[in-house]
C-alpha cells in the first residue's frame, strides 16, 4: 500500500500522458501518425474519448498526450492503465488534469 501520507489524485475527466512520445518519433512523420494511431487506440479502450491531441515536435508539450473522457470512470481506469506503462521505451506518467484544462 502507499505511505499514508501519499494522497491519491483527484480524478477528472482529462489526462494528460507525459513523456509518451520520444524525441526521435516526434522527427519522424510517419512515425509519429503511427504512434499517435496506436495510442488513440490504446485510450479509447477505456471509454469514449471527446478530446484526443499528441502536440508535434515543436508544439508546446511536444511528447505528450492529451485526453478528455466522456465519463471520469473511463478516465480513471485509463490513468490506472497507463500510468507508468512502458510505450516503445517511454514510461507514462499520467497525470489528471483540472476540469476544463481540455476543450473537447
């Protein structure tokens, strides 16, 4: 169990995927499309999405992902899924996101 001092975040709607993408994919346009494929689907397993961006190289925030689910439960088992899952060598670090952070 976590030290008792250790708060669990506040779920929300919207996520954000740090460090999801590496600096090389981000060079690559095919690579990029097919990572941002691959992570799209990865997300919509846990719920409806109503917002989805991966900023390009260059973009504020280039490397990460954003998501903003129709329901907080999809968003809390995507957090639970993909916090600290390893993607093509990257650990994600998710993070929820205050409510209205995302348009959708």
């Amino acid at each position: 169990p976590p030290p008792p001092n250790e708060k669990k975040p506040m779920p929300t709607h919207e996520i954000s995927l740090g460090g999801i993408l590496s600096a090389a994919v981000l060079a690559d346009a095919a690579e990029y499309a097919e990572c941002v494929e691959d992570i799209r689907s990865a997300c919509e397993e846990h719920g409806k999405l109503l917002h989805f961006s991966c900023p390009k190289e260059g973009e504020p925030d280039a490397g990460n992902a954003y998501l903003k689910y129709e329901q907080i439960a999809s968003a809390v088992k995507a957090f639970e899924a993909l916090n600290g899952r390893d993607f093509d060598g990257n650990t994600v670090k998710a993070t929820f996101l205050s409510a209205g952070t995302l348009q959708a």
